[in-house]
C-alpha cells in the first residue's frame, strides 16, 4: 500500500506539467507583454530542465544518464530563445547559445541509442541518406537564398539557412529510437514528437531568414514551447525508464518506417534538379554530387539489409537447432544426426549407441533454491558432459534435466563412455554459495546401420528413454542397457495407466478400514483407509502396483482426493449410526505430491464441514521423505493442516531419513513403526532395542505410537512390553468393506470384556 500510495502522485506529474505547458504557450501566443511572454516561456523551460536533471533518475531508467545531455540543451536553447528577440541586430549572441544546445541534443540522442543497443550499421546509412538529403535541399533552398542577402554577416545567413539541417539530423536520430521499438511508449511518442516541433520551429526561422530576418514574431516560438513541453513530458512520465531498452523486431531492415524516411530522401536530388537545378552550373553539381553519394549509401544499404536478413536467418537457424542455455545441439538437431549416423554406418560390428541420461533430483534442487540454481546446475553438468565424451561423440540436451549422447562403435566401448559419464558426478557440482551432490540415471540403447534410418533412429530414441526409466525405477545413479522385455513392462504399464483412469472415472475403485487397536483392549481405537482396485480382467492390482502408476501418471491428486472423500463420507455414516464413538479416528494417507499443494488445508476444511466431521477424528499418514524435502510449501501445508486440528502421522517410520530433527521442526503428532521391524520382535534383539528407542523418543516429544503389520501374538505381547498402545495388522485382520468393518467392530465395541482376536490369522 505505501509503494502504492508513493506512485500515484509522481505519475500525475506529467498531466498537470502538459496542460501547464499548452495554458502557458497559450498565454505566449496572445502577446500580452514581453514580460508576460518572459514568464511564460521560463516556467515552461525550467520545468522542463528539472524534469530532465530529477525525473529519470527517480523512475530508475536505463537511459538516465543520457538525461542531463538534454537538461543541458534546454537550458542553451532558453537562453538563445530569451536574447533573441533583444538581440535582433546581433543574432549570433543568440546563436551562440543555441548552437551547441543542438551538439548537446545530439549526444543525448546518441547516448539513448547506445544504452538501446540500435546504433547499427543499416541505421547509420539510414541516418547518412537522410542528412545529405536534408542537407542538400537546406543548402539550396534556405542557406544559398540567405547567404545572397547583402545587408547582413555572411555566418548569419548561413546559420539561418543551416538550422534545419541541424534538426534534419536530430529528428532522424530520434525517429531511429522507434526502429528497435515493438510499440510506442508514451514517453517515445513525447520525445520524437517534441523533436518535430524543433524542426517545424527551426524550418520557420529559416524561411523568414531567406527574406532577410531573424525575428517575426512570437507565433514563430509557439513550436519551441510546445516542443519544450512535450520533452519535459517525456521525461517526468514512468514510461520514461523503457526507453532504455530495446525491443526490436527480429528482422526490419527494410521496415515500412524505414521507408518513409528514405524514399523521400532517395527523390530529394530529382525534385530538386527539376525545380532550382537550372538557376547554375554550382547547384547542378551540388545535386549531382549529393545523388551520386545518397545512390552509393543507398547500395551499401541494400548489402547491408542482405547481410542483416542472412545473419538473422542464420541465428534462427542455429536457435532452432541448439539449446539456448547450454548451446548443445537439442532433440531436433540429435535425431537428425543419429538418422545420419545409422544411414552411413557400414556393415561390421560396430553399432549407434544412444544413452539418455536423467540428473537424479534434480526437481529437489529446483524446489530448494529456485530454477536459477537448476539451470546453474544444468550449465556446469553441460561443462562436465562436453569433457568427459571424446571427440567425435555427439551431445545434447533434450529436456529440462535429460542429456543425450550418441555414439558409435561396439558394446565396450560404449560401457567405458557410460562409465566416464558416470564419473562426471564423483565429485559435487557447485553452484552458487553451495555445492550440490548429485546423480545420473542413464539408459542404453543400440541399433545396427542400414534400412530406414528415420525409423531406427526413432526406435533407438525411444529404448534409450525406456532404459532410462527403468535404471530410474532401480535407484539413483544406474545404468540399464535396453533389452526387449522392457517393451512389454512399458505397455503393460501403459494400458495399466488407461485402465486407472478409466477405474477412476467410473467409479471403480474401493476403500477397506484396516482397524488400528488398543494392545491393552484388543478393541478398534481407529482404522486406516485403504484404496482397493479390482481390475476387470487381471482381478485385484496391489496398491504397490497401481499407486506408483498413478504417481508417474500424474493421477495422485486424484486418486487421494477420492479416497479422502470415501472415507470422510464414512466416518460421517458410522458416527451418525453409532458405529464409531467420539474417540475413533481415521487415518487417510496422503502422497508428497499432495503435501505440496498449498490449497490443501483449505480443500480439507471445506471437506470436513460438507461432512460433518470434526477435525480431531481424521489423522493424516506421511512419508519421512516429505519432512527431508519439504522445506517450504510442504511444511507450510502441514502446519496449515495441523492448525486445522488434524493429526498428523509418519507412516513406515524408521525405513527412511528417521531423523529426530525432523520431528521437532515439523508438527507431527504420532509415527507408525514400520512393519520391517515388528516382523522380528521375539526372534531378533537387534529390531526389540530399534523398537524400544522409537517408544522412548516418541513418548519424549509426546507422540503417539501405532506398530504395524503386527501378524502373531507374540508380536503383540513385545509390543505391549516396550510401552506401545496401537497396533494394526492381520491378527486384527485385513482391510474390509466398511459393512463387514462395521457389523464385526460395533459389535466388538459392545460386547463386554476383552475383545476376541479376529480369525483367520496367517
């Protein structure tokens, strides 16, 4: 609000300068007093040269340093405009003044077109044609017929003749500014329209100077004034700081601007032979002269317009081809050159490897310190890729973190070349104030030379990235040559993905309540939601299958959002009929995924008030990974969902990062002691003592404590003995229906005295 607030007023300042401006030339024009029009023409030019010192600077332009160039010029030309009319016999005392106003207006010109970066060589022609032109017709039409008056100093004459020149080049340094301009900023607009009301002003001086002259009246400043006003416009307006910055149009040598400008130009010295060229043989050779150079700059130009279209179309072609962060070729440029090494490939032994590597975690980099950090990364792997590959071997990059190289000879040499890839991570990467320890997982794929080279190179691609994929699946840093078999794994796990969407559509999957029990009571204190899906062919997909498939695909937050749904509608049912009391909860696993969309809790309280249900009786499972990685919107999320009066748990304790850090920093209120460890409880003292150090933690930082997979009861009796109070498995039972769930537990809940184990234990 007070950035705001503190901009508002220095915008306005430009509207009430321009209607100052136009009442004051207003004032002047009516000729009421020299004084009056002494006044008038001062307030305008001192605002206009404060504008010009203050304005720029304060809106932070590029350009401002160009500024008091023009700050200067105004104050010359105020006082030029200010003694000439007092100075009529000794109009160089003005002159004086005003000339070097206009070799200060020229550098401010010069300097702006620098800081734009558009003084180029077609433009300068450009700026060189309309000059002589200028020139030219200012020599003939206004400098010669002055120069003939007799009753005044020859350097009169001839200034007076040669001020349009003067704007002649200014005017064509400011209409060279809108070239490398997409659009007009007002400020632009301001500024060139301002310089052609210099000239008009200029040209009008001249005319009368012809006839012997030098002052008329005060309608001949009126231009002066108005020009004053709109330079002071563009300097106090915000749009004052994009002049700095250039904003061409890829090609426009020979731009419709462009044209207007040197078309006139180019017919300057004809309209002149044909009107003043037979007054002598001086003006014929003058005009001569003149249209010999404006021809020679104007086929220099046209070379120059070819080179600019040639450069440009050949930087297009090389963007085209290359990536712009690393300069590798990309993925059009690689497949173009592995078709060209499988076509020319003789026959033999050799074959074209293509490997396809994946930086391991490098979304983790991007997500702790931003893509600037990412692309570093990307820069300095590019570095090492480009020193490890010998000569010869080709190298891309073919996505955000994904590396191609392509190589030919046979198989060893290949595994040598993934091995010298390999090492290029030995060390960590730095980037910036830290160093990154980073991975490849890479993916290998062969074809031999010959046949359609299109359509092996295609192939090729394709297993490599295959490969990829699985070396990913296996752990960081792998490498897996491509085998046949892959095929078939990766359209099962396609037609996998179609028919999960399509379960997901039609409403085809289910939710079991595993109950989650009180060791001392055997009764249910809760139950987790599970996601079930019967496959109408392959009959029931183990979640380990399909959740993994729906991660990849992209289809967890739907699938979560589901399963939330299910089960919040169902703890809704059993607390209305009495199924569940007050105390029991429910435990809803949520991915990595979810945790770091920031509308979550938000999503979640408009899920518990549709149901009715209390925030109190939902507990939300994690995975130790989304503490390890969740720096910023993950911590947030859960301390939002934590606010909510959630629970918040860690699911599979133990078999992760387990790192005592992790939960004081984070607000969990429980973890679930993964199966790994009960499975050994009475044979192993090794997983007792793990356990037993769980129980004491935990109890430290005032967590709960749930055991799973607990199957025997000797399980249950060591739990029981090291202090843990919930546990959940198969000698309570499988997830079931919520039907059986409720027609077995309510019961149980009832009944008097301990609760019976389930039957059916394995």
């Amino acid at each position: 609000m007070r950035s705001t607030a503190g901009r508002r007023p220095v915008r306005r300042w430009w509207q009430v300068f321009g209607v100052a401006g136009v009442a004051a030339t207003v004032v002047y024009s009516l000729d009421l007093s020299a004084a009056v029009n002494s006044a008038c023409f001062i307030a305008i030019a001192v605002g206009t040269i404060a504008a010009c010192f203050s304005a720029p600077r304060r809106f932070t332009a590029r350009s401002r340093y160009a500024w008091p160039f023009m700050g200067a010029a105004a104050v010359l030309f105020l006082i030029g405009l200010i003694v000439r009319p007092s100075v009529t016999a000794q109009p160089l005392l003005a002159d004086a003044a005003t000339v070097p106003g206009y070799v200060l207006l020229a550098i401010f010109f010069a300097v702006l077109l620098r800081a734009r970066g558009s003084v180029e060589r077609h433009a300068i022609l450009d700026g060189l044609i309309v000059c002589l032109a200028g020139g030219l017709a200012s020599a003939l039409l206004l400098a010669a017929p002055a120069a003939a008056i007799t009753d005044r100093p020859l350097v009169v004459s001839v200034l007076a003749g040669l001020y349009p020149l003067f704007d002649v080049v200014l005017l064509a340094l400011g209409i060279n500014l809108t070239f490398t301009a997409r659009t007009w900023p007002p400020s632009l607009i301001a500024l060139v329209t301002g310089t052609g009301l210099m000239v008009v002003g200029d040209l009008a001086y001249a005319i009368i100077g012809v006839s012997g002259r030098t002052y008329a009246s005060p309608l001949l400043d009126v231009p002066f004034l108005l020009s004053y006003t709109l330079l002071g416009v563009s300097a106090l307006h915000p749009s004052v700081a994009e002049l700095g910055r250039a904003d061409r149009h890829p090609v426009q040598a020979w731009s419709w601007q462009r044209m207007t400008l040197l078309v006139p130009a180019v017919a300057t010295p004809f309209v002149l032979l044909m009107t003043v060229g037979d007054r002598s043989s001086e003006y014929r050779a003058l005009i001569g002269a003149c249209g010999l150079a404006i021809v020679a700059l104007l086929m220099l130009r046209a070379v120059s317009a070819v080179q600019a279209h040639v450069a440009a179309q050949l930087h297009s072609e090389y963007q085209s081809m290359h990536d712009p962060l690393t300069g590798l070729p990309n993925r059009r440029m690689i497949t173009a050159e592995v078709e060209r090494l499988v076509a020319g490939l003789p026959p033999g032994p050799a074959r074209v490897w293509a490997g396809l590597l994946d930086l391991d975690g490098f979304k983790w980099v991007n997500d702790s310190w931003g893509h600037d950090t990412g692309d570093q990364l990307v820069i300095e792997v590019a570095a090492r890729l480009r020193a490890a590959v010998p000569s010869g071997t080709l190298l891309a990059r073919v996505g955000g973190d994904e590396f191609l190289v392509a190589y030919v000879g046979e198989e060893t040499g290949a595994l040598r070349l993934v091995d010298d890839i390999q090492g290029c991570f030995a060390t960590p990467v730095p980037v910036r104030d830290t160093e990154v320890v980073i991975s490849a997982s890479i993916g290998l794929a062969h074809a031999p030379g010959g046949g359609d080279a299109a359509a092996v190179a295609e192939a090729l691609l394709r297993d490599a990235d295959t490969a990829m994929y699985r070396s990913k699946g296996e752990g960081p840093g792998r490498s897996t040559i491509f085998d046949a078999s892959m095929h078939d794994r990766v359209r099962e796990r396609i037609e996998l993905e179609g028919a999960l969407r399509t379960a997901l559509a039609e409403n085809r999957l289910t939710v079991v309540y595993q109950p989650i029990v009180r060791l001392d009571s055997g009764r249910p204190t809760g139950a987790e939601a599970l996601v079930r899906w019967t496959h109408p062919e392959r009959g029931p997909i183990p979640p380990m299958t399909f959740i993994p498939v729906a991660e990849d695909a992209g289809l967890i937050d739907a699938l979560g959002t589901w399963v939330r749904n299910e089960a919040l509608s169902q703890l809704a049912r059993w607390r209305a009929d009495g199924t569940v009391d007050g105390d029991f909860y429910l435990s809803i696993n949520a991915s990595p995924r979810q945790l770091e969309d920031p509308r979550l809790p938000v999503i979640v309280a408009g899920e518990l008030r549709r149901y009715g249900v209390p925030a109190s009786a939902v507990a939300v499972e994690m995975t130790e990974s989304v503490m390890a990685d969740g720096g910023g919107i993950a911590a947030r999320v859960l301390y939002e969902l934590r606010q909510l009066g959630l629970r918040l748990l860690v699911d599979d304790f133990g078999t992760g990062f387990s790192a005592l850090g992790y939960l004081r920093r984070f607000p969990v209120t429980g973890v679930k002691i993964d199966r790994s460890f009960v499975s050994g409880l009475g044979e192993s003292a090794e997983d007792e003592e793990i356990v037993r150090a769980v129980v004491a933690m935990s109890r430290a930082l005032g967590l709960s404590i749930v055991a799973e997979g607990v199957e025997t009861r000797v399980q249950r009796d060591a739990l029981a003995a090291v202090g843990v109070t919930q546990a959940q498995g198969w000698l309570w039972g499988p997830g079931v229906a919520p039907e059986d769930f409720a027609l077995h537990w309510a019961a149980d809940r009832h009944a008097p005295g301990p609760a019976p184990l389930a039957a059916g234990n394995p």
